[in-house]
C-alpha cells in the first residue's frame, strides 16, 4: 500500500510516515493514474501536510430532480477532489427534502425516488449508493427543509423526519441510515418566511437542531445594487437586505435560545450585528464562501453570470470586511454553497440566469491565496475553518490527527524515532477523515478537470496557491493526484 514519507502533522511541527491503503473504487489521478504500480509506491511527501479532512456543510448536488445539473456520484467525487471528507446537502432537491412522502409520480424528479422504491427524499438519499449499486467517496449528513416543499408557507413536521436524527431510534434504522443522518435544519435558497418563522424555530428547539439561514427577504434584484448595477442596468439588490434577516433571527435566537447558522454571510453591516450577538453570547455562527472573499460585483463585468449568486457580490469594502471578519474570529466556518448549473442556464443573462457557482474543487486554493497569501490568517486556521469548525457544525469531531498517532503508533518506540502510522492497521477507521495538502502548491484552476458535472465557475484560468493532494476516508484513500 503507499507509503508517504516524511509528512508534516498539520498543527505541529511532528514529521511522519503514513502508511495508507488504497480505497478499492479510489480515484486516481495525475502521474499515477492507471497504472497498477500505486499500491506499493513510495512517496516522498516532504513539504506536505496531513490534516483534518474538510467538511462543507452547504453544498447542493441536484440529486433527486435535476442530476443534468449535478449528481450523488459527480458531486461525491467533486467533494474528494477538492480535500472533503464531509458534507451536508442542502434540501433544495426536486423534490425538496422535507420529510413528506412523494405521492405524485408525475411531480418532477418523483419517478427517480419511487423507481428506486422508496417513498421519499431522506429515504432515497439515505440508500443511493445501495439503491443505485454506485460507490460515493465521501461521508454526507442530510439537511431538511424548514417549511414544507421549501414553499414559506408551513413548517415541515417534525413526526415526518425525526427519525432520520442521530441518536433517535438508531436500533431500527439499517447501516445507510446511520450513516447519513439529517443533522440541520434550513430553506436554503431563501429565508424563513414571516408566515413560517415561530414554528420553524418551534422546530428546531423541539429538534435540538441548528437552524441554517439564507439571509434575504428581497424578491427583485439580480446583482448588487451600486455603481455596477447601474452601469449593467439591472436592477440592483439592496445591501441591507441580507441584515435585515440576520437582525430578525438575532433577536429570534436571543428569545428562543435556538442555534441560528447565517449561511454566505456579505456585507460589513451584518458582521456588525454578528460580532455584537457573539458578544453578547447568543448561540450564532456564520460562514462565509470564496467568492465573497475574492471577488466584489466588479467581476460582474468581466465574468457576467459566472459571477451572479446570492447573496449577490458586493462592494470592494463589504469583500475586505468580510476578509477581516475571518481574521477576527467573527466568520466560525468557510463554505462553498457549490451551486451547479448548466452553462446554457448561465447563459440566460443577468436577469434570468440561476444563481450560484460550483466551488468544491477549488475552495481550498482561492481561500488560501486571498486568506493565507493575503496575510489575514495562517495555513492552520485555513485548515481549522475548512475542517475542524464545520464538522463542528455537523455535530462530528473533525479527525484529530494527535490523538490518532498517540492511540495507533508504537509507544514503545526509541524516542525521538519517527513515528509512523499504519493506517491499514487501524481497528476503528470510522471516524478517520483526512486530506493530504501541499499549501504552497501553485497551480491555475481548470474547470474542464472538474469532477463536477458543471463548470459554473468564475475561477477558470486563476492562478492559486495551496492544493489537496489526496483524501483518506475511513482509513483508506478515496481519492489522489499524488
Ligand atoms: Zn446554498
């Protein structure tokens, strides 16, 4: 099996050997790729780092209703190829994830859930890779809309999908329902809706799950309203559209003491109001997304719809606003939001292209190059936001590579001997989610490489820094470009 030689421990200075099998149905790519030899290379892995796993909790892979977009496998494979171990979809599928059974075999996406037998969205996701005799490289959780259909208009039941929750009823759930549990609650998408808001915090304090908020109450708009907007002649989005939900879920928080999670946070206005409610101990975290630490509306110009999405780009300030609220804490996790589309449907124009970028494949390297490069943070607390902090969120615990060499490498040993672990040899590889990073790699993001099905992507041609080499998952190595 590989041997990697020589391989930094993320956060210590502690060099290794990792000794690594590989995963039967593994993805390899690069110089290695279909040759037979992989199993007993050598490698010399000195200069990299081995580290947590990442995890996105907000990725959107189109399976049930529009795998044309997007599927189970293709966004699977996106997830390790970009260094994820971890992910939670977002219940926007068609038909939405709410719990409720699928009646109606006419309704779009109806058949492929009903063909495969079974009765609704958490069920059918739950068995996809049972179902559809298929094998997806990475570990998902399952987010359930807040309102049912994902419509604003009534809460979704709780006695409907309560026991997809983890600890509730596991004795009779089989193993692909343990394995992928719904963890959150959210209408991604939009925000709860006024007619919607008591009972889907009702819900989630009755659930104990953490409410995941797209900030926006505005239904116009295409981009951000300000110079751009004018000189494009679209109508524009208000900045304060995204504080004003932010502001109503604050003050929803602080009376229901309900964990509220602000999705792709933008604008500087609500990183004021998140850093006061931290401070003043409410239970809220956010995230922000690549694009909105890398890119302002500018790109508009140069990108067109490649840069359209919501909350829309914002202004150069509200950009290094949000690169300082990492800096300071104020930002808990990154996310993706990898939002495919066909590029027919981005070539629909300002006004009706679909919102969103594909973001998996090259979160890593544009975090790294606009963060680490651009001196707000150090590679660490790169790989602790993209890792530790979302699996946090998910309600896992990230791989916490220390602790697993002190369990698994010889204590006996000579001191000062490297250590090396076998992770062939491990007993438990359940929990064992890691990625193989070179944080000085420069290379150029190429969406036609993409495991993605789609290409929605404003970053082709971008020069980055910092690369996922491989992703280990349960102890085996699901994917390489080593
Ligand atoms: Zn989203």
């Amino acid at each position: 099996m590989p041997m990697l030689r020589n391989i930094k421990v993320w956060n210590t200075d502690e060099i290794i050997d990792v000794k690594v099998p590989l995963a039967a149905d593994a993805l390899v790519e690069g110089v290695r790729s279909g040759t037979d030899g992989f199993d007993d290379v050598e490698i010399d892995a000195t200069g990299l780092t081995l580290a947590p796993g990442f995890a996105d909790p907000h990725v959107h892979f189109r399976d049930p209703g529009q795998t044309y977009k997007e599927s189970m496998v293709s966004g699977c494979a996106a997830s390790a190829s970009g260094g994820y171990t971890d992910v939670l979809i977002m219940p926007n599928t068609v038909p939405a994830m709410d719990g409720e059974p699928v009646t109606d075999p006419e309704a779009p996406g109806a058949r492929e859930v009903l063909g495969v037998g079974r009765t609704d969205v958490i069920d059918f996701l739950q068995h996809y890779a049972t179902d559809h005799d298929v094998t997806l490289p990475v570990r998902y959780d399952l987010c359930v809309c807040a309102s049912k259909g994902r419509a604003g208009r009534e809460a979704t039941e709780l006695e409907r999908w309560r026991r997809h929750m983890p600890g509730v009823d596991d004795q009779a759930k089989d193993a692909d329902q343990l394995a992928h549990p719904v963890t959150a609650i959210s209408d991604d998408g939009s925000a709860v809706t006024p007619e919607t808001i008591d009972d889907v915090f009702a819900l989630a304090k009755a659930s104990g799950l953490t409410l995941i908020e797209h900030c926006e109450h505005h239904d116009t708009g295409a981009v951000n309203d300000g110079p751009v907007s004018r000189a494009l002649g679209v109508p524009g989005i208000p900045e304060d559209t995204e504080l004003k939900i932010v502001e109503r879920d604050i003050a929803k928080a602080r009376e229901t003491g309900v964990h509220v999670h602000f999705q792709h946070v933008s604008t500087a206005i609500s990183f004021d109001a998140i850093r006061a409610a931290k401070a003043e101990g409410l239970p809220i975290t956010c995230e922000t997304a690549p694009h909105y630490l890398s890119l302002s509306d500018e790109a508009l110009l140069k990108y067109g719809t490649l840069a359209k999405m919501n909350p829309p780009l914002r202004s150069e300030a509200d950009r290094k606003a949000t690169c300082e609220a990492v800096a300071d804490g104020t930002v808990d996790l990154l996310a993706t939001d990898h939002a495919p589309h066909t590029m027919a449907e981005k070539e629909l124009g300002f006004l009706d292209a679909p919102n969103g970028i594909i973001g998996l494949e090259c979160a890593y390297g544009v975090c790294h190059a606009t963060l680490v490069d651009g001196g707000y943070i150090s590679d660490e607390r790169l790989i602790e936001l993209m890792s530790v902090a979302p699996m946090r969120l998910m309600g896992h615990e990230a791989t916490d590579v220390t602790a697993l060499l002190d369990r698994e490498t010889d204590a006996s040993r000579e001191p000062d001997a490297k250590r090396v672990l076998d992770l062939g040899a491990v007993k438990d590889t359940d929990g064992i989610g890691l990625v193989v990073l070179d944080t000085a790699a420069a290379w150029t993001v190429d969406p036609e490489a993409f495991h993605s099905k789609a290409r929605n992507t404003p970053f082709g041609g971008w020069d980055v820094t910092g690369r996922p080499l491989a992703t280990i998952i349960g102890g085996a190595m699901v994917f390489s470009r080593l």
